[in-house]
C-alpha cells in the first residue's frame, strides 16, 4: 500500500516537473503579454512583470482599422467550424472506403492521395490560386472551406489505420444482423473510431485556427481577416512592432484551441472503453 | 513532350472553364450591379450611377498605418461620394505573398502599394501601369521635385508614384560620443577617420555601429567611387574594379576585428531591434535609411541625432531613396480614378495631417510646410535630415533591376562569410561577379 | 461477376469525395507545376520550355541547394525518430486513469499548440539567447554558453530541438492507438507473469504498430516540408550562414522572393522523389513489422 503510494507521488514529481520545463516557454509568453511591450526585451529573463500592465489585452482587442479583434476570432471559428465539419463527413467516408472495401483501383488511388501529401504547397498554389480566381471564389472562404468537403489526405490516412485494427469478425456479425456496407460504416466503424475522430477534430481545429497562407491568399476584405494574419499585422518591418499586444493576443487565441483540446483529449481516450469493445 | 503537355493542359483548362466560369461569371456581375445601386440610392445626390467606382488598394504595414490610411480613405469617400474604396492591408511578409498569385491571376488590386525592391519585378512584366499619362492632369505634380518624381521610372515608364524620401544617415547617441571623447561627427569625414573613431569606441568598450547593411551601403560606397552596383539599364554589374568590392569589405571586416562592430554571431542572437546594443546605450550610433530615426527613438530610453556616413565624396554617395510608391496596376480599370486617389493622397493638406510622414517626407513641398507644426520632434529631425540630404546629393538612377533580390541576398550572404572569416574578400569578389553577371544576364 | 461490380461501386461511392476533390481542385495544379519544372517561369510572363536545365543546374551549380539538401536530410533524420520516440515516451506515461492525467496530456500538448506564430520566435530566441534559460543550463553545468542564432550547426540543432518540443500531435494518435489495445491482453500476459518489458514489446509494439506506420510515414514527409519554424527563427533569411535553410525555404525563396517559379517545382519534384522512395521504402517494410487486427495477424 505505501509502495503504492510513493510510487504515484514519484509518477506526480516526473510529470509535473518534466511539464514545467516543456511549459516554461509558454509561460514566459503569458507572462510577457503583461508587460510593457518596451520592457519585453529588456525584461525577458525575468519572468514577472514589473509593473504589470492589462493595457496589452485592451490594444490588441481594439484591432486595426474598423475591425477588432472580436471580428477576427470570429471569421477564424466559422472558419474552423466549416472546415471541421467537411473534415469529419468526407474523411471518414473515404477512409472506410480504402480500409474497408475492395475495389478495382484502390491502391492506385490509396497511391495518388499519399502522393498529394508530398508535393509542397507553394508550387501547386499558383495554378489552384488561378483556378479559383476562374470559379471567382476570391476573396470569400469557398476556397479554405469547400476542398475540406473532399477529404483531407492526412486525415483519411489516420482513420484508415485506426479502421485497419478493428477486427473483421465485427463486420461479418453485422452482415448476418442484416446491414448493408452504409450500415456497417454507420453502426459499426463510426462509433469505435471515436478516438481518431477526436484527433481529427483536434488537429483540424487547431491547424485552420492556425493556417497563415490560406487566408493571406484568399481573404482580402479586412472584415474577413482571421486570427493569424491579425496577429501578423501588430509587426512592422520598418518601425516598431507592438509586442505587447501581439503576445497579448497570441494567449487570447491561445484559449479557444486550448478548451477544444481539453475537452476532446477526453473522447481520444475513453472512447474506446466506452464503447463496450471487446477484444 | 512539351507539344503534348501543353496540349493537355490546355484542354484541362477549357473543360475547366467551360465547366464553371459560364454561370459564375454572370452571377458576378448580377452581384456588381446589386451593390452598386444599393450605394446609388445611398450615398449620390447628383452624380450618375454609372460614375460609381470601387477601387481596391493594397498596402502593407502596421497598426496605426492601417488607422490612419483608414481615416484618409473615409476623407476621401467624404469628398468623393461617387467612389467607394475597399482597402486591403497586411503585414509585409503576408503582402508580398498575396500580391504574386494576383499578379499572376491578372487579379491585382487597382491601387498597390510598392517597394523599390519589387517595383522593377513588376513593372517589367507589365503589371503596372505608365503613370506618364496622369501627370498634370489627374496628378498634380507642380509642387513635386522633378527628381522626387524621377524616383519611379524604369525604362520609359513611370512604374511608380513616390511618396516620400529617404536617405542615408547614421544615428548617434551624443552622450556616448562624448564618453569616448569625440566632441561632433563632422559633416564630412574620410572613411580613415571613421575607422579611427570606432577604434576609439572599441576602445572605450563600445560599439561604434552595427556594421552596414551590405547592398545599400556597397551601393553608397560604390558610388562615391564614380560606379554603382547595378549597371543603369540592369544588364550587369555597375562597376568594372573588382578591388572596390575587396576594399570595402575589407573596411567591414577590420571594424569587426577591431570589436568596434558586433560580430555576426552576436547580431543573429538579437531577438529584435529592440534588442540592439544602439537601443540599450551600449553603442554610438547605426547605420541606417532616415525614417528609421523615428523608431529608433521610440524604442530607446536615449536620445539620438542625426550625422552623415562616411567617405569624402558625401555628394556623390548620397541619394534619395523613394520610401515607397503607389502604382497603379496594369489590370485596373480605373486608371484615372486611380490616379485621382493618388493626387489626392500627395497634395491634400488635410490627409497629410493624418498621415503625418509616415510613409517617407511629403514629396509635396507645400504639404510639407503645412503639416510642420503637427509632426513630432523626430519626424521633424528627418525632415531636416532630408531637406539637407536633398541640396547635397546626386539622383538616385534606375530602381534595382529585377533579379537584384537574389543578388541582395548572394551580397548579404557573402558579407556575412567574410565577417565569419569563411572567405577573403578578394575570393567573395570574383564570386560575386560571376554569380551577379549570371542572375542578370539571363 | 456482379458481386465484383457491386463491390467496386460501394467502394468509388465511398472514396468519390475524395475523387472528384481530386480531380476539380488538386490534378491540374499538380500537372501544371510539373510542366512548369521543365520550364523558366517568373509567375508573370508565360512559362518558357527549358527542357531539364533545372534539374541540372540544381546538381552541377547550385551549392545551395546541395546544402540545403544536406541539412534536411539531417533535420529529417535526427528530427523525426527522436520526436517519435519522445512522444511514445510521454504518450505511455500519459496512458493511465488518474484524474491528473487529462490536464497533464493538455498541458504537454499546450506546446504544440503555440506552433506556427511569430511569438513562438521571439520566445525561442529569448530562450536561447545569451543569457537565456538553455545558455544559463549550460553555464551551470560547466559547458561554454553556445550562440545558437549565430552557429549554423547550433542553429540547425535548435530547430531539431523545437520540433521535438513540439511532439504534441504525435503523441495524441499514440495515445488513440494506445487506448484501443484491449486492456484484456495485458491482464492475460499478467496472468502468465509477463514483464513490463515483454508486455511492451509482445503487446505495445505490435498491436500498436499500425499507429507507428501512421506516424513514421506523415512524420517523414511532414520533416522534409518543414517551412515555418525555419522561416520565422531565421527571420525568413535560413541563416546563420544557410545553417538553417531547409529545403522548403529555399524553394520558397527560388519561387516567391527571386521568381524562378520554375526551378522551384523542379526542386518540389525531386522532393516528391525523394519523399517517395523513403515512404515506399517504409510501407514496404511494414509488411513484416506492422500487424493489422484486421488482417488476422501477419
């Protein structure tokens, strides 16, 4: 019983110190976003702010221009809400289909998606820039959001591999209750991949909270702008950047990804358990 | 292969648009149409309706340039009930990103804000329009410097609009000058007595500069040499001596050996400006373009003044560097609503109290007087600086060609391997050239 | 017969999205940048047919790209395997039901969340700047203080550094892969007075190999494209003297700083070529590491 104990609280001591160190950085951010911006750097290796100021978080929240920063979080959760949701449908439909199904062609399309992933963004952007000049989806969210409805090749490679360790025998069971294919990616693979469903969302959610190019290329009316390209914009390459209120604003937008992952982590991990799965 | 490539590409496009661009295109402009009477009803009194004009216009910047070209645009609407202006501003990394794929898509906005490090790039690909034509009609240029206005000409087009003025400068600390006992930089001095200065500096456990900014000042240095580092009309290199090169980086280089310059491992450990020996008072001074003068002091505890760079021929080195342009792109359809903006932007008197200098000294000399008792007292030093740098300089030439990005850079990296004492300056000399000649020769 | 067509319909029914997502958004970009890598293309004037001088110049007379090559590799391959090991690590530390555990995995993920902005630079050089927290390390284990912005090796181990502090997203899907290992094989092989260690490797690695796949494979091609963080720690420039100029960044700077769009998708191709063979090299070997439930074992 007290070996018991002793080993929890050295498991606590490993963890929680190993945490401090990995967060140090991030703390220093929080910390610094309560500075004067001119005393961030003369300041940094202190980690307490002296005095410590809020007036970071009002300038950064007043924004640029007509827009505050109220409207760029905003456009970024829509955003983000429309890019998950186009992630969760199409991913793990196509993802069943190349686990699970056995058709004419699917190693050569299984194939040509991986290939995607490897090609860099920046040599396939002008021609699909054109393109979507040609459809006249500039300067609106159709060319971030609408490929999303189309499966996302990282995505769909996740889900395939977590459909691949769930065992075949359930399928069969299935057949004979009387499904059809529909059915068993319905009633069988969906809810046992809960946990990689929550990893999709959790890294779809944090990635286009995230994604700089996008919007830089896409968006132009400063009342569409999001988070990111915000956050760029307290810089200046010729006088002085206001630091204050860009890590003022970095921990603001910090928080939306934070909750989401804390309340998803949970889902990546009991939803098996909660499942009744036996193996 | 290339015939059958091409051939295949091309179908796909067609397939493509004959897919989608029919009834998209036409939902557009049911969309155009929409919007416009919607502001007709709004906004016009006597105007026609179909006198409307949207313009878009693109800068880059920071937050209070986004506030106040904001405000000048509302003036501006004010004024002009007929034109509506849809602005679209970003940081400079994010502007220059965005504003290739829309050259590319032939879908630049009218009015864009342009820097004299792309303005060759663009403008030799036609991107942007030959301002020529508006001069003295839609632009008013009677109050403007022949010269100033020269400052966005390639080839045979004005390419540019230039809004403002810099040049060379070095910004000093005077409480430190005297701490190293040198009483004033003189106005003219010998690139023999700067090296003796900073030795005194070095000596007395400062840094006397952060060392010089390789294309700029090589350029500056050049000059004062009767050469130049890009040949006028772009072809080549501006200069014939290669030892010009050796004995300017050699200069560079004996300031870091004398640690009168931070070493180059020093300055990459700066987190920013804000960490810089200058700003913290362990330096005399930097070495830098004019209207940095005003950051420097907002960000430093000291205070600083103004001083000229070195070499004898202070005359023939110095020039006035346009800050930055307003082009109109080639794409536009309102060219002369365009332009209109633009008039206004350099010869209104109550816009340019908004924007107080911060795109660069008014070109306008009479906007300049007017606005002298709203500018701060650093704005008002770089004006000083400017007016004086105008009466004793020489003009500027032609705008770095296209291709020179990729020499600035070779010329910074080179720089850089001579103050680690990775090459002599005399190998990086011949190394220069041949790779120089080669960028823009093809 | 027509059991073989019904099969092959419900399977282009489900992978269609992915299809038609292919075909109207991504195939014409791809065979367009691959036209345009046979060609000089400025972004502006109409590509002009070079034939393959691009990849030649790329390997006779560019020493930096054969740096840039170089580098990466080494980014890659120290990067990936001490990341992967690194969150396997936290991942079996974080696999357990104590009520702790959740934020815990919260906070550890925290650091890959602040990514890609500009904060993280400034962050990254307070913290190892010089006086900052890794020199002070050092200092007080009796080691030089290191200039980490100003020596292109030290630079080039500081991004290395950063993207194993940023193992956040491959610990996660470890940790979903974890989680769905049956908790009953561990409680049979206690039951036969298994260790830890054979647990670990007759159970853990097995059952968990189709996750490692996974991560091996995105990891790679993820290394090779790494842009950001070298872009922001250098300030876009990939110095100290190109110690930090991976391959993306270059090929950014070749398309979108000197406009030579058409070099670039050469270097994107040879890239792809390279990423190729390595992911084809690793799915082939998965055949006899990686064990699918599905598949019946081996």
């Amino acid at each position: 019983m007290q070996a018991k104990y002793i080993k929890k609280i050295i498991y606590h001591l490993i963890v929680g110190c190993f945490a401090i160190l990995l967060l140090y950085p991030v703390i220093w951010l929080i910390m610094s976003s309560f500075k004067q911006s001119e005393k961030i750097f003369a300041t940094a290796e202190s980690l307490i702010p002296q005095p410590f100021i809020l007036s970071n978080y009002a300038q950064g929240w007043a924004g640029f221009g007509d827009y505050g920063f109220d409207t760029y979080i905003l456009n970024t959760f829509i955003f983000v809400i429309l890019v998950l949701i186009g992630h969760l449908i199409s991913c793990s439909l196509i993802a069943f289909g190349f686990a699970r199904l056995k058709f004419a062609g699917r190693s050569f399309w299984f194939a040509i998606m991986i290939l995607t992933l490897m090609l860099p963004y920046e040599v396939v952007m002008i021609p699909q820039y054109i393109i979507f000049a040609q459809l006249d989806w500039l300067n609106s969210l159709k060319p971030l959001v609408v490929p999303a409805y189309f499966g996302h090749p990282f995505f769909i490679f996740l889900l395939v591999q977590f459909i691949r360790t769930i065992p075949r025998e359930l399928d069969e069971a299935a057949i004979i209750d009387g499904c059809n294919t529909f059915g068993i990616y319905r009633r069988i693979i969906l809810p046992l991949i809960v946990p990689a469903l929550a990893t999709t969302s959790i890294f779809t959610f944090y990635w286009t909270w995230d994604n700089l190019l996008g919007p830089v290329l896409y968006l132009n009316s400063p009342s569409k702008y999001t988070v990111s390209m915000a956050l760029n914009m307290f810089l200046s390459n010729e006088t002085v950047s206001n630091w204050g209120a860009m890590f003022a604003m970095s921990v603001v937008s910090l928080i939306p990804v934070f909750i989401i992952f804390f309340i998803f982590q949970r889902y990546v991990v009991d939803g098996i358990s909660t499942s009744g799965l036996k193996g | 292969m290339k015939k059958s490539l091409l051939v295949l590409l091309g179908m796909m496009m067609v397939l493509w648009l004959a897919a989608c661009s029919g009834d998209d295109s036409s939902e557009d402009t049911g969309g155009d149409t929409d919007d416009t009477s919607e502001e007709t009803n709004n906004d016009s009194d006597s105007e026609a309706s179909g006198d409307q004009v949207t313009l878009r216009i693109a800068w880059w910047g920071s937050q209070p340039r986004h506030d106040y070209t904001m405000e000048v645009i509302e003036l501006y609407e004010e004024q002009n009930p007929n034109v509506t202006i849809e602005p679209e501003y970003a940081s400079w990394d994010d502007y220059w990103q965005k504003l290739s794929p829309q050259a590319a898509a032939n879908e630049l906005p009218d009015i864009i804000q342009m820097d004299l490090s792309y303005i060759s790039q663009y403008a030799e690909n036609g991107q942007l329009a030959d301002l020529e034509q508006f001069l003295g009609s839609e632009i008013d240029d009677s109050n403007i410097a022949e010269n100033t206005i020269e400052g966005g000409r390639i080839n045979d087009g004005l390419y540019g609009f230039n809004l403002g003025s810099n040049a060379l400068s070095f910004h000093y600390n005077p409480e430190i000058l005297a701490e190293i006992g040198i009483d004033e930089i003189p106005e003219t001095y010998s690139w023999d007595e700067y090296q003796e200065m900073a030795q005194q500096a070095a000596d007395a456990g400062y840094y006397f500069d952060n060392g010089m900014q390789a294309d700029v000042f090589f350029n500056y240095y050049l000059r004062q040499n009767g050469a130049r580092l890009y040949a006028e009309d772009g072809s080549g290199l501006g200069y014939d001596d290669d030892q010009l090169f050796v004995d300017f980086f050699t200069i560079i280089q004996e300031q870091v050996e004398a640690e009168a310059t931070p070493t180059p491992d020093f300055l990459a450990q700066l987190a920013g400006p804000e960490d810089d020996p200058v700003v913290l008072g362990d330096g005399v001074g930097i070495f830098q373009w004019s209207n940095q003068f005003v950051g420097l002091e907002d960000m430093s505890e000291h205070t600083f003044a103004f001083a000229t760079p070195p070499g004898e021929n202070l005359e023939d080195g110095l020039f006035l560097k346009p800050s930055m342009y307003f082009s109109i792109s080639e794409n536009s359809e309102q060219k002369e609503a365009a332009a209109a903006f633009i008039d206004f932007w350099v010869n209104d008197v109550e816009a340019n109290k908004l924007i107080l200098g911060d795109r660069g000294v008014p070109v306008s000399s009479v906007v300049q007087e007017e606005i002298a008792d709203d500018v701060s007292e650093a704005q008002q030093a770089v004006f000083d600086y400017v007016a004086w740098a105008e009466d004793n300089s020489t003009p500027m030439g032609a705008p770095d060609p296209a291709g020179a990005g990729e020499i600035i850079e070779q010329l910074t990296n080179l720089s850089e391997q001579i103050s680690y004492g990775e090459i002599t300056p005399e190998e990086a000399a011949e190394y220069f050239r041949t790779q120089a000649e080669s960028i823009l020769g093809n | 017969m027509q059991t073989h067509m019904k099969q092959n319909l419900w399977g282009y029914l489900f992978i269609g999205p992915f299809i038609i997502g292919f075909l109207a958004f991504t195939i014409i970009p791809i065979i367009a940048s691959f036209y345009f890598s046979f060609t000089s293309y400025d972004l502006f004037n109409a590509p002009r047919w070079i034939g393959f001088e691009n990849f030649k110049k790329m390997f006779t007379s560019d020493p930096r790209y054969l740096h840039s090559l170089k580098i990466t590799f080494i980014y890659v391959f120290a990067g990936v395997p001490l990341r992967l090991l690194f969150a396997l690590v936290v991942a079996m530390l974080l696999n357990t039901a104590s009520r702790a555990v959740g934020l815990y995995r919260t906070l550890y993920y925290l650091p890959s969340l602040i990514g890609g902005s500009v904060a993280v630079a400034i962050m990254w050089r307070q913290i190892f700047g010089d006086d900052g927290i890794v020199n002070l390390a050092l200092m007080t284990m009796g080691i030089d203080p290191v200039r980490w912005f100003g020596n292109p090796t030290a630079a080039l181990w500081m991004l290395i550094f950063l993207s194993v502090w940023q193992f956040g997203s491959s610990m996660l899907i470890f940790l979903a892969g974890l989680k769905s290992i049956p908790q009953s094989y561990y409680e049979a092989a206690s039951v036969d007075g298994a260790s830890f260690f054979q647990k670990f490797f007759n159970i853990t690695i097995p059952m968990l190999s189709p996750v490692i796949l996974f991560n091996a494979v995105m990891q790679t091609i993820a290394a090779f494209m790494t842009f950001v963080p070298a872009y922001i720690i250098s300030k876009g420039t990939g110095g100290p003297l190109d110690g930090t100029l991976l391959y993306s960044l270059y090929l950014f700077k070749q398309g979108f700083e000197f406009f030579h769009m058409g070099y670039a998708s050469a270097m994107a191709w040879v890239m792809l070529v390279i990423i190729g063979i390595l992911t084809s090299l690793i799915f082939f070997s998965s055949k006899y590491w990686v064990h699918y439930e599905s598949e019946g074992g081996r």
